[in-house]
C-alpha cells in the first residue's frame, strides 16, 4: 500500500469523526411510502454487499415497485466498475445489531443509531448518528479493530415495516486475506467517503 493511500484512507476516516452537522428533518413516518422515502435517503451512501455474487457496491439504485407490497431491489451501476469490489467473502462480511432509525420513532428530529451495549446483559443506547458513529469507531478501535459498516440486501425487507431501520452489517479486514493492503485500504476509503455523504446530502 502506498503513503498517499494510507494517509488518504485515514484522512477521511478523521473527517468523519469530526463531522457535526448531520441534522435532518424527517417527517413522521407512519406508512410505507414514507418508509421508503426514508430508505432512499441512503441511496449510494452506505455500500452495499451482496453475498450471491461477493461484490460490495457503492453505486447502486434502489428500485422500489409500484405494487403495494412488493419488494425493493438494488440495481447495480455496472458502469461504475471502479467502485464494485469483488471477491468479498460473505464470512467477512458480520452482522452488528446496530440500526439506523429515522428521530421521530425516538420522539426526536434526525438520525439516530440504536447500539447495543458491549455486553450481552448491558443495555442498547440510541444515539444522534454522528455521536454514535464515534462511538463506534472508538470502541472498535480499542478493540483493535475497524468499524466499516454496509448493507446486505436481505436488510432491505425491514422496509416493509410502519416504524423503519437498516440494520448494519460490517466487513472485517482481518476475514480479507485475498485482498491486498491496498484493496482493503481502498474499500475502507469509499465507506469512509460514502458516510461523509450522508453529512452533504442535503
């Protein structure tokens, strides 16, 4: 891996915990089509991984069908090759139990992460997303680890839901060892570049 992706990679991972000014004003979601709406705030802002193929995509579209109960599916953008990753194994690939929730299911205004305590008996805290981003990325880092969450498209079902949330996923480096440091320095690049979105998406 060279300096300038190194230092690269880690620049934007520093931006992110310095961001402060993600505050956005939801209306309250009380049917589907708001649910959706909510879901397409995060189009292209988190990757997504898809465990049938191992590619993790960071251009994608989210098609949502005009049906009333049908499901919503992730088109791809196969022209952005440069942004697809390939072979990521789905064993690197781990559920978090963390979720994403829109403020008003809190009584509150933007977006908040439910995280749930470091022990199995400790309780969830619900968190405004930028505090809580931190957090994870500080309690990851202590761990000697990294804190680089996606979605699975199987997560996108919960949109059915009245009350919606994404749970995150998360891909461990440690479970890459096809991958260079390179390619993995690259991946934790566009995570990091994606969240850094949901703060200018306006």
């Amino acid at each position: 891996m060279s300096p300038e992706s190194a230092l690269t990679a880690e620049a934007r991972w520093a931006e992110l915990e310095h961001l402060t000014d993600l505050d956005w004003e939801l209306d309250a979601i009380t049917n589907r089509q708001e649910a959706i709406d909510f879901l397409l705030h995060f189009e292209n802002r988190l990757c997504v991984y898809s465990g049938y193929v191992e590619k993790l995509y960071s251009r994608y579209s989210f098609v949502v069908p005009e049906e009333e109960h049908g499901s919503i599916t992730i088109l791809p953008d196969e022209m952005a090759w440069y942004d697809t990753f390939h072979e990521i194994p789905a064993d690197a690939v781990l559920p978090t139990g963390i979720h994403i929730l829109p403020g008003e299911v809190l009584g509150a205004t933007g977006l908040y992460l439910k995280i749930p305590g470091e022990h199995r008996l400790s309780p969830s805290a619900e968190l405004p997303f930028q505090d809580g981003l931190k957090l994870l990325i500080q309690r990851y880092q202590a761990r000697g680890e990294q804190f680089l969450p996606v979605l699975v498209k199987g997560d996108l079902r919960e949109y059915e839901a009245r009350m919606p949330s994404l749970h995150l996923h998360r891909i461990d480096p440690a479970r890459l060892g096809r991958h260079s440091r390179l390619e993995v320095a690259n991946i934790r690049g566009a995570i990091a570049d994606h969240l850094i979105g949901l703060y200018r998406q306006r």
